[in-house]
C-alpha cells in the first residue's frame, strides 16, 4: 500500500511560536500552525513573521503543516551596493 500524497500550500508567517513552530495564514484563507522541517533546521535557514512560505500537509489532519520553503524577498534594495553596506568578502584577511 502506498504512502498518502502530501498536499502543498503557500502562506504567509503571520507569528513565530515556541519550539520552531509558527503561525502561517493560507492563502486559501485557513490559518495553521507548522513546524520547520529538517532540512531547513540542517541548512540553518531561518524564517521571520512576513516571509512567504511552502507548506506540506497531511490530508488526515489539516490543521498542522510542514514548513518546506521559504522564497525569497522580492523586496528592493536587500543586497549590498553603493549606497549600502560593502559585499561580504571585499576585503582579504591577512
């Protein structure tokens, strides 16, 4: 017998709870709460209330998730440039 198929949502993190876990409001309108997932505790990225997300669901319990992704900002002006802060790695350490 195969293993039930995961469903995928995307959301935004509304509020960051204890133990890695977080709120997540769907953007189908539902609001649950999800855990991070090994690889993005392995990888050390980290998530922040306003971050869009990718979450994997169970369709026996739709109230719990997993936190799978985290895309990336489309937010202007995020890496270093002339007027910001200099690029990691323009100076060389002796």
């Amino acid at each position: 017998m195969a293993k039930e198929e995961l469903i995928q949502f995307e959301g935004l993190v509304t509020e960051i709870l204890p133990d890695a876990r977080y709120r997540v409001q769907l953007d189908a309108g539902h609001e649950i709460v999800a855990y991070t997932a090994g690889k993005m505790k392995k990888n050390r990225i980290k998530t922040l209330a306003g971050d869009r997300v990718t979450i994997e669901m169970s369709p026996y319990d739709l109230e719990k998730g997993r936190l799978i992704f985290r895309h990336k900002d489309e937010r202007p002006g995020g890496g270093g440039g002339p007027r910001g802060a200099p690029p990691r790695g323009q100076f060389r350490r002796r």
